[in-house]
C-alpha cells in the first residue's frame, strides 16, 4: 500500500477566487501567491492518485491566520473525506490564537472523521510552538481525541525558498519534549532534527514523532533516507509529497535510488502511515 501523508487540496471555490483569498490571508499569500502556484481539489488528487497508483492520500489543511478561513476550509476537507472515504485522509486547520474557538474547531472536525491538524505554520499564525500558553491546551485536545499533529518545519542553513519560514529544529524540540504523548509529524524532515538524534537524549525524545518526505528533491539528495533510517529508523519516516506543488512520483524515484531495502522501503511508503493511521 502507498500512502502519501502530505498534500494540500482546496474547494474548487478558492480555486475560481485565488486572487481574493490571496489579499485575506497572509499563509496563503506566501503559499500560494506566486505566479506558478498549483491548486488542485478532491477530484484532482483522486485522479493524480489513480495514476501514480497512490493508495491513500493525507489531505492536509494549512495555516489560515484567521479562524474563521480556517473554519471554512476545514468544512471542504471533511465534506471530501466523507466522498472518498476509502481513499482520502483529513488533516484540519486550527489558528490555536482562537483560544476556545480553536478547541472547539478540534471537536468538530475529530467528530466529522479528521485524524489530524495541519499542516501548522506558527511562524505565520502568530505564534510558537514553545508557547505553552497558547498550546498546552491544543495539545491536550489532541491528545484527547487521538489526534496527531502536522508541523511545517525548515532548516535553519541553506537555501531561500518561498515558503521556507522559521521553524527550524530549535523551536520544535521543546514542544516535542514538553507533549512525548503527542503524535507528531514533522514536515520536510523536521528542518534536519532527525540528525540530532545522534544525542542519546533526542533520540528519545523522538519517540512518538514522525518525519515526512515532502517536497525532498527541492531539499536533499536522495541519500537523505538512508542517513535518517540509519538514524532514527525507518519506522519513523512517512513518504510524502506535497503535491499538486510537486507529482508523487518525484519523490518515489528518489527513495528508490536512496539504496534502502525493500523492506525498509515498504515502511516509508505506506507501512508506517498504516499502522499510524489503523487503515
Ligand atoms: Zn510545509
């Protein structure tokens, strides 16, 4: 089985007014606000799937700052989980500044099937994850739930991109280390955390996290999977893409060339997001 644990799909209504929401949202302006961006709806990914032969796609939501944008996207999320149950995943978004509101939002969207919240971006909501103020309560929601959190995350070197932002390895480990029951999913191979997990501490830290692959060929050289499975081991990386921003397929090369065996392999591309997800 394949599963792709990180994809963004939006409403064919944000699709027909982009250029509105560009000038509501701040997130979505650094997103999605260049001229090349990609938006693709439900029907997009189910066809994309079909012929990249992806047996479950994680639709993720993402960091609207505004609750109420956050409210109205999360509404098609979980109106296309209900259409392709069998083959569609739903991550909402919550602006965890919404106090209660945020909670309640949790409540709703667990109640209608979502599995998860992300893919988050404190950087852009306004907020960090070390605020334990703001998050004590989100996390303890989740955890409640059963509920897994999906974090954007980007190296602290190297390259500019759009989108890249600041939640670096630094800011997420202490929220890691304050919620160890927490499941959490940290985008694009947590901006490099799984190397510090060559620190006996970290490595136990790590325990109920996850890493996934997202967008890796715009990142790293396919001999990132094998270096993190020698490290933190593959049972802790969940294949993923971010498509429509890039074909399934682009990453799935990469993990074939990446020298890991079959095993190993079988893992990272659907094992793990199974046995995550109880599908
Ligand atoms: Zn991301």
């Amino acid at each position: 089985m394949i599963v792709d644990f990180h994809t963004h799909i939006f409403s064919p209504t944000i699709q027909e007014k982009h250029d509105a929401f560009l000038q509501q949202d701040t997130c979505f302006r650094l997103l999605y606000g260049h001229q090349n961006a990609k938006l693709a709806t439900a029907t997009d990914i189910i066809a994309s799937m079909d012929e990249h032969h992806i047996d479950v796609s994680v639709i993720l939501n993402l960091g609207w700052t505004s609750h109420e944008l956050c409210v109205m996207t999360n509404d098609y999320i979980l109106e296309s989980i209900a259409h392709y149950p069998n083959r569609l995943i739903g991550f909402c978004a919550i602006q965890p500044i919404a106090g209660d509101n945020a909670l309640q939002e949790i409540e709703r969207c667990a109640a209608s099937g979502a599995r998860g919240i992300g893919e988050i971006r404190p950087d852009i909501q306004g907020f960090t994850l070390s605020d334990a103020t703001i998050m004590r309560p989100v996390a303890q929601m989740l955890i409640k739930r059963n509920m897994m959190l999906l974090t954007h995350a980007s190296e602290p070197v190297g390259h500019h991109y759009d989108g890249k932002g600041s939640i670096t390895p630094d800011t997420i480990y202490p929220f890691i280390v304050d919620f160890p029951e927490l499941r959490i999913i940290c985008a694009h191979w947590g901006g490099g955390l799984p190397f510090y997990a060559l620190m006996p501490e970290v490595s136990a830290a790590l325990k109920n996290v996850y890493f996934d692959t997202a967008a890796t060929p715009f990142l790293y050289k396919p001999a990132i999977f094998k270096h993190v499975a020698d490290i933190i081991g593959s049972d802790h990386i969940l294949f993923g893409s971010d498509y429509p921003l890039m074909p399934p397929k682009r990453v799935l090369d990469q993990l074939t060339a990446s020298g890991l065996n079959q095993e190993a392999r079988d893992k990272i591309c659907g094992e793990n997001a199974q046995r995550l997800l109880s599908l």
